[in-house]
C-alpha cells in the first residue's frame, strides 16, 4: 500500500534526514503502516528539525545562552513574614488576594502529563493514594482543596487537569467514577508531543511502525492551553490568573489568598512560590536573575562555589528553591497563544533509556540511557514577563513532593511531611500530641483540606469547635 501521499511524506522525511523512520515500510503490515502513517503526518519536520538543530548546538538555545555561571545572581524575594508588621501587611495582602478570588478571578490548574519515570507509576501519578489515613488520591486532595475555597469564598472554580496521551483517558474514566469529586466546572487538556531524538538528532523509533514520543514537558501547558480554547473561554468566564501546580505535590496551595494578593498588589504578570534550600547540592531549580530578569536555573547549572555560597549568617545566597507553583497572567500568557513559541522558549534535553529497536526490527530495552527527550519548562516564561515576583514559603506548609519510589522524595516522606504538618497545627491549638526529635507523632492522623488547608484557617475552625476531638491513632479531622 503506498499512494501518492505515502511517497510525498517519506520525501519529506528524507529532506529532514529522518528517512529511517521508514526504514521498515516494506514488511509492515497494513495496520502498522497506517499508524507509521498517522504519527508521521502529524509532525512538524520542519519545527522538529529547528529545534533539534538548537538543541544539539547549544548556542542557539533562545534563553539557554544566557545562563553561564558568571551573568547569574540570586534573585530577589519577597520574605516570610517575621514580624508584628510583617504579619499586618499579610492580613492586609491576603484580603486583596481573598477578594479576587470572591469575584472568580482565579482558576486552577494541574498539570499531570508527566510519565512519573521517576515513581516507576504505571497509572496516572493523580490517581495514587496519598494521605496517611484516608488513602485519598492526589486527585481528591486538590478537589478538596478547590471545593472548600469555593464555600468558604462563596464562588465557583474552574479547574483544569493537564494530560497527556498516556495519562487522558484513565485521568478521565478516574474523574468520571468520582464524580469529579463535586467539582462544577473541570476542564481536561491534552499536551503536546514530541519525538524522542537519539544523540545526533535521529528520531528513534520504538517499534518498527511506532515513533517513540513523550509528553512535551509541563512549559506545554503553554500551547494546550492555547490549542485547545481554553484560554479564550478562561477570559470569557472573568478568569484573570491561573494558579498553576504539579500533581505529584499534595501539599501546594492551589488557592492561596495571600499568594494571590501578592500578585495582585504587585501587578506582576508570574509569580512563583519558593522555598529555601535545605542544602547545597538538594536537586531544586533556583531562582536567578540574568541581565535583570528572574528565571529558574537548573541545580546542575549552578556552578559548585555557586550553590556552596553563603552570607555572613551562613545562610545559603542562592537559596530559593522552585516548588513549581506560578501564578500565571491570562492577558500575560496570551501573547504565547498561536506563535511559535520555540523561536522564545527553549527546549530542554534530558537522557533516557528508551525502548527501541535493533537494524533488524527487534526489540531493544537499554538500561543505560540511549537518547534524548525534549521538553520545555513553564518556568522558562518567567524572563519574558515584565514584573514578576517570587514568594518564599514555609517549606512544610507548602512542598513535599513524590517523585521517588524510595528514599528522598518518595511516597514515604510525604506521608511523614504530612503528619508532621497536621501534628504542628494541632500543637500550636494547644492539643496535647506526643512527639519525636522530629516532629513525628507516634500514630497516624489525617487533617482534611475540607477543614483546613493552612494552619491559619485550622486555628480559626479549631477555635470555633464546639466540641473538641481528642486527639489519638486514627483521628480524622473533616
Ligand atoms: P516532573 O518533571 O517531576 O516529571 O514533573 P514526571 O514526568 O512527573 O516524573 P519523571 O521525571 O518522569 O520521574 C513535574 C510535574 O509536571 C507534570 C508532572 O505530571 C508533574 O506534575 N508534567 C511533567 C506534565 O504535566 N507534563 C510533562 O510533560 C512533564
């Protein structure tokens, strides 16, 4: 079976040099063609072959170039209250923040498109259990979350889930048997894709008749947004900031008044919640300045002295940790809408094991990475925004992320975080809870966001409890 249009397409792929891609043709069958067929159509050789070519040549990274060592400085923040003052002008910052979000100006937004490599998660990372008590998923802790800012606010929240292909229809079929756990107004977005590249720009095939893609990052929220309406609907709805955070991180504030009256007050088109580093080498992203522009700087970007650096109370200098958790302009975002967002946003490579196969058509599974992954990063809008602030946080209250299967950042820790939490409020409303050198107690329980998020409003609800818990093993608190 080969037209016209077959003949067409494999010129063009052998104008990009990527004619491999076809290499097999001739012994698949015809179902395998048509799906060769179908995923070859569907890329832009040309957009590919500009951004392998950046890639590949690192000087034509668009903002990349600018990150050598010497041209970065640590970026300015806004500090965590520590004062009577301090404390006042926070009262003050989230009223402005708790008025926006009143008048349905903020949406949230998850982004969970990613491949949880990491987790080894065969399912989406959202549907993993992830309380100590309840076994709630990561999906039904943001629900919460959304839902008790609606009644306390007294307002509706758009929600949108970022997908994937792989993540779409369980994501899905996950809300759906949930009945979205009783959230209005859920929107699903696809991401992008984009083909996995060997380490002289050759697209890898996984199969003989399958090219091996991969989501294209969570800075693809950018394009889906834009692609899929969403964006002009958001404007139309009265939606003026999207409070955008990963799903593998169940303690971010996803409607956090006091982060949203910061923006607000600063008329700042992204803002971005951080945290301080615990150490030198801990493997966050840091915020920097370049040429007067905040951005995000990968750890493994920083120069060794660089991140070693302290101040003369032995403070870390470059110290602000990302947590992943922007707020993002809609007007702002717009002008990425329909461009060739490349030609500003770079691409970022990462090494891979990925499946493949030998001359012969066989299957290969290396266990040593055998290629490249290109994604972009959402972070990487931050220098084209003309104001931009970023927000230090208490760590505890705000990140504990699962990435790992084991040891740091692992379904393990963030359990452990979360009694920690919950056992802090508790202790601060002058309940009495036994606990280690670690702030560890020595039973589970389980504080729901649908009570309280934050441990202001804990204390406030605790307060006004006519009958108070007493707290032992197994206690839930909703
Ligand atoms: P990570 O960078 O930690 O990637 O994503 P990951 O895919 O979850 O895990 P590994 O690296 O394969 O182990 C941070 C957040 O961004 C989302 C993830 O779902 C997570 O919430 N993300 C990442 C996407 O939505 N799309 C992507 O293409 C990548």
């Amino acid at each position: 079976m080969i037209d016209k249009q077959t003949k067409e397409l494999k010129l063009q792929f052998c104008k990009y040099g990527q004619e491999h891609v076809f290499k097999f043709w001739e012994i698949l069958s015809n179902e395998e063609q048509l799906q060769l067929l179908q995923q070859a159509k569907n890329l832009n050789l040309d957009y590919l072959s500009k951004i392998i070519e950046s890639v590949l040549h690192e000087n034509s990274q668009p903002a990349q170039a600018d990150k050598s060592a010497a041209s970065i400085t640590p970026a300015k923040f806004i500090k965590f209250p520590n004062s009577e003052v301090d404390w006042q002008k926070w009262k003050e910052t989230t009223a402005i923040g708790e008025q926006v979000i009143k008048d349905g100006k903020v949406a949230a937004f998850t982004v969970a498109g990613g491949e949880g490599t990491r987790l080894g998660c065969v399912v989406p990372k959202g549907t993993l259990q992830a309380t100590p008590l309840k076994k709630k998923s990561l999906f039904q802790i943001f629900a919460e979350k959304i839902k008790a800012a609606e009644r306390k606010y007294e307002t509706s929240i758009h929600w949108i889930i970022m997908t994937s292909e792989r993540t779409h229809n369980e994501t899905i079929e996950f809300f759906g048997k949930n009945d979205s756990f009783g959230i209005e107004n859920t929107h699903f977005i696809k991401q992008g894709q984009m083909p996995a590249i060997t380490y002289d720009g050759k697209i890898i095939m996984e199969t003989k008749s399958k090219i091996a893609m991969h989501p294209d990052g969570h800075g693809g929220a950018l394009k889906a947004l834009g692609r899929s309406g969403l964006l002009a609907m958001l404007e139309d709805f009265g939606v003026e900031i999207i409070s955008y955070f990963q799903v593998d991180n169940p303690l971010a504030r996803c409607i956090d008044p006091y982060f949203i009256g910061s923006h607000v007050k600063n008329q700042s088109q992204v803002s971005s919640r951080m945290i301080r580093k615990l150490y030198p080498e801990e493997k966050v992203g840091v915020f920097c300045e370049i040429r007067g522009k905040n951005c995000v700087v990968e750890y493994s970007d920083l120069t060794k002295e660089q991140a070693m650096l302290r101040d003369a109370t032995g403070n870390l200098i470059f110290c602000a940790g990302n947590t992943g958790t922007h707020l993002l302009d809609v007007p702002f975002i717009k002008q990425f809408n329909g461009k060739d967002i490349h030609s500003e946003i770079p691409y970022h490579v990462s090494q891979k094991a990925i499946p493949t196969v030998d001359s012969l058509g066989e299957p290969i599974s290396p266990q040593a990475p055998n290629g490249l992954k290109l994604e972009m990063f959402i972070f990487d809008i931050l220098p084209f925004a003309e104001r931009t602030i970023i927000l230090e946080s208490d760590r505890l209250s705000n990140f504990s992320p699962i990435k790992n299967s084991d040891g740091l950042d692992s379904l393990k820790t963030c359990l452990q975080d979360q009694l920690k939490l919950f056992t802090s409020w508790l202790l601060a409303a002058g309940t009495d809870i036994p606990t280690d050198a670690n702030g560890m107690p020595p039973f589970d329980i389980e504080i729901s966001p649908m009570f309280a998020d934050n441990k202001h409003d804990f204390l406030t609800k605790w307060e006004r409890l006519a009958t108070k818990p007493t707290i032992a093993a197994n206690q839930y608190i909703e």
